[in-house]
C-alpha cells in the first residue's frame, strides 16, 4: 500500500494589523476644557476600524492557540464591524476549515474572491477544503487556477499532485511533484509523494532514491522511513527493509502500520516467530487494524498454529466482513484441521469478495 502525505504546513495568515500601525484621529470642536458648551464629536468611523481591528487580532491569536471556535467569533465581530475586510474571512474560512465547516470555509474563500479577484491563496484554500469535502473536481479546478495565478509556489503545485495520485493518475502526479522540486528542491513530501508514484509504477529503485533523498531533506519523516522499507521489501532486501521500518518506529513508537510492515518483512524473511511479534505490537497500538490480524493469521498458519490463526481471522471478519484475505486464510486453516466443507464455504465466501486467488483453492472442493 502506497502511503501519500498531504501537506501539513498551514497557510500562513496574512497577518496581524497591529493597532499601532493605523493613526486614528478625533474632531474637537472647542478647545477649552471644563466648558460645558464644548462638543467633542468622535470619529465613528475610526472607532468602529479600531474594534475590528481588536476582535481580528483576537481571533488570530484564538486561532494560533487551536481554539477554533473563538477564533470564528471574533472574525464574525470583526466582519459584522467591517463587511470588507477579506482578511477576516481567509482567516474565518481557515478556522471553519479546522472545525471541518469546510462549507462554510468554501463560502468565507469565496467571499475573498468576490473582495479581490485573483486572490491565489484564497483560490487554493478553497480548492483545499473541496478535496476535504470529497469534491475532487472542483477541487482540481482550484488547483489548477492557483497554480496559473502563482506559478512560483510550489505548494500549489505539490497539492494538485497530491490529488491527482489519489485519482491514481501516477505519472501526472510525479509531473507535479518534479515541478514542485523545481521550485524547491529540499521539499521533503514532495519527494516521498514522486517516490511514491514511481513505487505504483513499478520503479522500485526511482522510489528508493527519492524516498532516501526525502529522509535526507527531513530526517524526522517517520512515514519517509517506513516507505523506503516497503520499497527494498519489494525488492526483496528484507533485512535493509526492517532497519528502515525500525527507523520509522523509532520517530514514531506507535507507529502501528510501521510495525505491521515489519513483521511483513520478517515474515517473508521466514523469521515468523518476530513476525508475529510485531503484529501484535501493532495491534496493541490498534485494536481494530484489522490487516495486522490476517497478516498474524497467516504467520500463525506458518507455525501450524491452526486454531491461533482461526481466531484471529474471525477477529479480523469480525471487524472488517468484506476482508476477503481473512475468509481465503481461515479457510486455509479448516483445511489444515482436515475440515474440508468449512474450508470451501470460507474460500468460496472469498472468491465472492473479489480475492482471485480464493478460486485455485475452490477447485479443490470439486474433487
């Protein structure tokens, strides 16, 4: 399975305005004080900028602190003071974004837009929240748009990767991620996502590279490490494999998916017994990951534990019943147990699923 990270860094905002920056005036109309016929008449208007600016800075400093709902109310206040003020919405629409109002963020992006047209981050904030929604068209639309706006910003283009590996259109992906290199060559997930595509395309020693060079960009990637380890598992150098899964664990100690990648490498390495290990050190970190509990199975299977590799297909049916390779490996078992119609019955259950394999093994209930 091919991990694909998104980007992680947030748009920056487009910045506090200190209220030291903006002079603001008042109109006195006399002079001599203590008269009671004086009247010192306020600039409404300043007083009025000066509150907006207050409730913005608020909700700026809210949402630096992860308190996205305050964050929301001050930019309402700000924006009920000041119905122009852009900024507010970007900022509104990335606090919407954050609570997953990604509806509301859509609306609060294009209101920017309608504000100040061509706003290219407003644009791929916009295109960010569709993908988030599942809309991926008009997701791309963005993408695309914010890239013709500013072709120097290598986010944009990386994120239109991004989705387009997630329509599996691999080598366009790649296209992207290279441009995005171009941009900035040390871009970390930019590299890990290119070596990613050329691992679907089947250019193991492509995604070696860029995997080792995305660990080199950043080496506290956990997800870099555990996808160079996939990447020498399928070319079968198990051992250099489990360093790098390790490597990974080592970031990241509940890396559960890590750990199960291991013991996938150890189990091909014949080493079932530590496979095994860690298959259940990635279920202690997941209960519910239910391809650990096959992969256990079948380690189980390799030891003749038949029962040990029962029970844990029928925890991993239990959670997951259209998991097609827990119904093929328990019915492995029943035939190891010499229970032929169970066996059938779970291979057939199998084929049903859409696991080709489970068919050679059907042919045997004809007999």
């Amino acid at each position: 399975m091919c991990n694909i990270f998104t980007m992680r860094n947030k748009i920056l905002f487009l910045g506090i305005l200190a209220g030291s920056q903006i002079l603001f005036t008042r109109v006195v109309t006399a002079q001599t004080e203590g008269d009671p016929n004086i009247v010192v008449v306020k600039d409404s208007a300043a007083e009025t900028e000066t509150m907006a600016i207050t409730a913005y800075n608020e909700g700026v400093k809210a949402f630096e602190g992860g308190r996205y709902t305050m964050a929301i109310s001050f930019f309402d206040k700000t924006i009920k003071l000041k119905p122009t003020f852009e900024k507010a919405y970007f900022n509104r629409g990335k606090a919407r974004a954050e609570s997953k109002l990604y509806k509301e963020a859509i609306a609060d992006y294009s209101k920017v837009l309608e504000l100040t047209p061509g706003n290219d981050m407003a644009t791929f904030s916009r295109g960010e929240a569709y993908l988030a929604m599942g809309n991926k068209d008009e997701a791309l639309k963005d993408f695309n748009t914010a890239v013709l706006l500013n072709g120097e910003e290598p986010r944009y283009v990386y994120q239109r990767g991004v989705l387009k590996f997630e329509n599996t259109d691999y080598k366009s992906a790649s296209n992207d991620f290279t441009a995005a290199l171009a941009l900035n060559p040390k871009y970390a997930y930019a590299l890990n996502d290119r070596g990613s595509c050329k691992r679907q395309m089947n250019d193991l020693d492509g995604a070696v590279t860029d995997y080792t060079a995305a660990i080199k960009a950043d080496p506290k990637l956990a997800f870099a490490y555990n996808n160079l380890g996939s990447a020498l598992r399928l070319k079968g150098k198990y051992n250099e494999s489990i360093v790098e899964y390790g490597n990974a664990i080592r970031l990241k100690a509940d890396y559960f998916v890590a750990f199960n990648n291991r013991g996938s490498a150890k189990y091909e390495n014949g080493d079932f017994d530590g496979a095994i290990k860690d298959f259940s050190e990635a279920l202690k970190q997941n209960p519910k990951y239910a391809f650990a509990l096959v992969n256990r199975a079948a380690a189980k299977h390799k030891l003749k534990d038949f029962k040990g590799c029962i029970d844990d297909c029928n925890k991993a049916i239990e959670l997951d019943p259209t998991n097609g390779s827990a119904f093929l490996n328990r019915g492995i078992a029943y035939e190891s147990l010499r229970d032929k119609s169970k066996a059938c019955k779970d291979w057939d259950r199998a084929s049903t699923l859409g696991l080709k394999n489970a068919k050679q093994y059907l042919n045997e209930c004809s007999k």
